[in-house]
C-alpha cells in the first residue's frame, strides 16, 4: 500500500515540474511578445519623424503604447 503513495508522490512532483516548464516557456514567448512589439512602435515612431510628424505627437503615442518596464 505504501508503494501506491510514493508512486502518486513521484507522478505529482513529475506532473508540477512540467507545468513548471510550460509557464516558464509561455512567461519567455510573453516576454518576446512584449519587446517584439516595442520594436514595433520604435520602428512607427521612426516612420513617423520621416513623415514629419511632430516630436510631440510621437512621444505622446510612444508613452500610450509601450509597455511599462
């Protein structure tokens, strides 16, 4: 009877580190996700200045956009 425990205990851990191991992998896709879209919208801002458009406008659509460090 004691083996069925250890045996539940030793899937349990096993099943917790993959779950680990999928929230880590998502919380990194999350992240590139995140910079990929700064990249975005310094490459908008960029396009922007060409266009000329005013310092002002770019910051203030910058600051709305761009997500908190």
């Amino acid at each position: 009877m004691a083996e069925i425990g250890i045996l539940v205990y030793i899937v349990s851990c096993i099943m917790i580190l993959v779950a680990a191991v999928f929230l880590a992998r998502w919380i990194l896709r999350v992240d590139k996700i995140v910079k990929g879209n700064d990249a975005i919208i310094e490459l908008l801002a960029e396009l922007a200045k060409k266009d000329g458009v005013e310092s002002e406008q770019i910051e203030r659509i910058r600051n709305r956009y761009q997500q908190p460090m």
